[in-house]
C-alpha cells in the first residue's frame, strides 16, 4: 500500500492524539483532592503503626557473669499470661460484648505487678516466659511493666529478652483511642546468648484494620549449654480463638515447623505459651454454650500435641486441676479451659509439673503453669 494512503489512513487519529480529550477542571481538581488525601492518609496510617521484618534481634540484656546451663541439668520453667497487671476485678470491653471496662486503675496495676514478683519469686523457676506485659500502652498508663517487674526481680533474674506483638502510635477504635504496646518478655537465671523476633502469620482482616492489629510472634532464646550445645526457649501468644478463621492454625504450622527443624538437629528446645486454644477431648463439650463459640469443634493443636510431648497432656488436660484461664465472665466462678501449654523436645525429661491456683485465680485472667524438665547429657 503506498505510503501516501497510509498515511491519509491514520490522519484521523493523529489529530485525535494531538488534541486528547480533558476532563473538566472542577472533576480533575475533585479527582487530584482525593488522591492527595489517600496519599496523605496511608502516610499518617503508616507513621502510626508498626512494621516489623519476618526475622529480627529481640532485645536482649544479660549479665556477663550469668552462669551458664549444664547438661543433665534440672531446669524450672514457668509461663503465664498475666494480662498487663489488670486483675480480675474487670469485665474490658474485649472480654465479652456487654464488657463496660476500658482500662484498670492505678491502684489495681499496682497491687498486680506486686502479686505477679510475689509468685514468682515464690516459685522461683530459671526461666520465665510472660505474655501480655503492656509497655507504652494508654490503658495501662503508659507503664513499661517488664522493667518495673525486672526492678523487683533483679536479684533472681540477671538476663531477660522481650519483643513486641502489638504496637501503634495511635489506634483509632472507640474503645482505645491512643497508644498499644504488649510485649513477650522471658526472663532467666542463667545466660541467654542471643535472641530473635519470628513474625508468625497475620491474621487475616481487611489492608487497613491489619496495620492496627497485633502482630503475633515467637521470642526465640538461645542458651548455652556449658558442652557447647543449646536449649531453644520459644515463649508466644498465638492469636485470639476463632471458628471461622484459620489465623491460629497458620501459625500452629509455622511453630510446628521450627519444633521440627530445632528436632532435626538434634538440638533441646521448649515451646510455651498461651497458645488460645483448647486441648483435643472433651473440653469443647464442657464449656457453656457462651464460651465455646470462641472455639473450633476440634482442636487445631492436634497435630502438634501428637507429635511431641507436652504440659499438660491431652489426658490432663481435661482434669479442672489443669484448667489454665479463667475468662472474665461473670457467669464463671473458676477456671474452666486450658489455653497454656509448655511442649518440649522428646530429648528432655518431665520431672514434675502443676497449674498453681491456690492464691493466682484474681491477679490475671490465666492461671500460671510450671514445670522441671531434665536436660539431655549430650
């Protein structure tokens, strides 16, 4: 085709091109407005919230003449959720929907965070993994409650390593409006070499409520053994009960994942925490019909609980004396579920273990769980 009609052929659109179509100021002015305030409102969200990477340093104190573990070595491990020091005396805004509570009062986080040393020091175990600690967060005014726990337990525990799950400048719910911080802190009697933060899988939620939700995670200690191995301490809060979500199985796996590698190499490792869920059995069953709605039928711990051993067993754990949390719920006079759990490598061995109830039941919403396990010689 000679290039004299080709080009008669596209004259058409080349004038089209020379002259594109506008649209009419005040829509392009409207238009270029909500861009810049989207722009403006994701720079605001961002600077508000956290954004942690899937592996880094936890932080870490520990002094240089903390003894070191010895293999054959009886080790005292406790965890507990204690529930930012706020007691039992509440019904939060998150414990039920007709919850009123927004925050406890001073005096309450007092008497707690002076209950909680009490216990512990009571109890004194060598390794302490605590979930819920508030730090920088509005409802607890502003407390660093790892440090003002480590100020009454500085005697008992030279080394700690703490790591941050749920953290924002401003979270803009009704019931919150203001700062969160909640921390997994592990305090220890012997040395801690070094410790790291594994983001576990977020739970699932629309692009701009997840930036304002927690950020569930594994603190990972490492502690040297004097033959030159290691035990992993893995301390974790997984993610709220859900029956229509699979957020606490997702991170299940993750966990069980790392067991399994740890397990490989041969290398001692305890995992504990409040996991939030229940135990396989028939304790689904024995909740009020109130209670068990939080839950799944069947327990998304099952495969992880087959696979290794764990405190307490599926057996113990349908027993009240191993019931581990105690809801705030007015219609509850005790602890009714077990939520916590400390599983360990099939190379360590059980001794002894308990749920301590006796004096605990009004100082958090869980009860704490402890145990002495027997270190491997090799």
């Amino acid at each position: 085709m000679p290039c004299a009609r080709i080009s008669g052929m596209l004259a058409p659109f080349q004038h089209s091109q020379a002259r594109p179509m506008t649209l009419p100021r005040p829509l392009r002015l409207l238009l270029l407005g909500l861009l810049s305030s989207a722009i403006i409102l994701a720079a605001l969200v961002y600077s508000l919230t956290w954004h942690p990477t899937a592996r880094e340093p936890a932080t870490l104190v520990c002094a240089a003449n903390a003894p070191v573990l010895q293999p054959g070595q009886a080790l005292k491990v406790m965890t507990w959720n204690v529930q930012f020091l706020a007691g039992k005396r509440y019904v939060f805004w998150h414990d039920l929907a007709a919850g009123q509570d927004q925050r406890p009062t001073a005096t309450d986080l007092a008497y707690n965070l002076d209950e909680v040393a009490r216990v512990i020091r009571d109890e004194q175990p060598d390794l302490v993994l605590l979930q819920e600690l508030h730090n920088g967060a509005r409802a607890s005014d502003y407390q660093n409650q790892l440090k003002l726990l480590q100020e009454r337990l500085n005697d008992l525990y030279p080394c700690s390593a703490a790591t941050f799950y749920w953290q924002a400048a401003f979270v803009p719910h009704p019931q919150i409006m203001g700062s969160v911080g909640m921390q997994l802190a592990t305090l220890s009697r012997v040395r801690i070499a070094r410790a790291e933060r594994l983001q576990l899988p977020r739970v699932r939620s629309d692009l701009l409520s997840r930036q304002f939700q927690p950020q569930h995670a594994l603190l990972t200690t490492y502690l040297p053994l004097a033959n030159g191995q290691e035990l992993v301490a893995i301390n974790t809060q997984l993610a709220d009960p859900n029956p229509t979500s699979d957020d606490g199985a997702r991170q299940i796996a993750m966990s069980g994942s790392l067991l399994d590698q740890l397990e490989s190499q041969r290398t001692p490792w305890l995992f504990a925490g409040d996991l939030n869920q229940l135990p396989p059995g028939p304790q689904y069953q024995q909740l009020t019909a109130n209670q068990r709605q939080h839950f799944k039928a069947h327990s998304e711990l099952t495969p992880l609980l087959a696979r290794y051993p764990s405190i307490p067993t599926t057996e113990e754990a349908s027993q009240p004396a191993w019931h581990t949390q105690y809801p705030n719920d007015p219609q509850l006079s005790a602890a009714d579920r077990t939520v916590d759990y400390l599983l360990y490598s099939p190379r360590l061995v059980r001794l002894d273990a308990r749920v301590r109830s006796n004096d605990t039941q009004r100082i958090s919403d869980h009860l704490p769980l402890s145990a002495r396990l027997l270190l491997p010689l090799d």
